[in-house]
C-alpha cells in the first residue's frame, strides 16, 4: 500500500470514529462536522486526479465511497 494511501487511510477511519461519537442533537457540531467530511473528500479527490496516482483508483475510489456514505448520513440528519 502506498504511503498516500496509507495516511488517507488513516484520516478516514479517524473521521469514521469521529462520525460515530458526534453528538447528532448538536446542529453546530454536525454543521462543523460536515465541513470536515468534504474537505477531506476534496482533499481525496485532488489526490486521486493526479497522475502519479493513477494505478491507485480502486483504493481512493473505497475511500471515498466510505467519506460519501458518512456524508449522506449527515444529510439524512437535515431533512
């Protein structure tokens, strides 16, 4: 695994237990939590885009599928 992977990786399952601990009674900390999760989605997508990390597609794709269905979580939370 590459170390670009690695430390995504990393930031992910950070954000996963994060997610699991935030209070959802709190707008603000959702508010805030959400701007968290899609700047660490831009930041996996900006990665992914580049050419150097081409053959890695199939891991960035995981991690972002795993940064979207938090994300749609939290939308679930506005309605």
């Amino acid at each position: 695994m590459s170390d670009i992977i690695k430390s995504l990786t990393k930031d992910v399952e950070e954000l996963e237990k994060n997610y699991e601990a935030l209070n959802m009674d709190d707008k603000t900390a959702v508010t805030s939590f959400e701007s968290i999760v899609l700047e660490l989605l831009a930041r996996l997508k900006r990665n992914q885009d580049k050419i150097e990390n081409e053959d890695l597609e199939d891991d960035f794709e995981d991690l972002i599928y795993r940064v979207i269905i938090i994300l749609g979580q939290l939308d679930l939370l506005e309605v």
